[in-house]
C-alpha cells in the first residue's frame, strides 16, 4: 500500500509540477510543493500504522474562543 501511495503522489507530482514549473509559476509552484509533501507524510504515516490524533478538538477550541459559544 505504501508503494502505491508512492507511486500516486509520483504520477500527480510529475504532470502538475511540470506544468507549473514550466510556466513560471513560482507561488503556486512552491505552495503545490510543500502541501504536496505534507499530504504526503500523512499518507506515509497512516500506511505505517502510525495513530495520528485528530484536530477536530484544538480547531473547536480555537472558534469557540474566536466567537464565543
């Protein structure tokens, strides 16, 4: 499964990437590439079992505290 993961994140990387990097696009170049390899450390962790908590309660504490409940 992780080869797989791997080799997916390959294949969208090379023909978005290429596209960008050919046009000149720096900004969306380089914001594409580090969202790219966060996803892809998430993927990694998830296909090794790792347990990653959820932010589901940090970002509920965050708008409650932004608006009040």
């Amino acid at each position: 499964m992780l080869i797989l993961a791997i080799i997916a994140y390959a294949i969208v990387a090379f023909f978005e990437f290429r596209v960008l990097y050919k046009q000149k696009h720096w900004n969306d170049f380089w914001t594409n590439i580090v969202l790219g390899i966060f996803s892809l450390t998430i993927v990694v962790l998830l296909c090794l079992n790792v347990k990653i908590p959820s932010p589901a309660k940090p970002i509920q504490n965050l708008v409650t505290s932004i608006f009040g409940k």
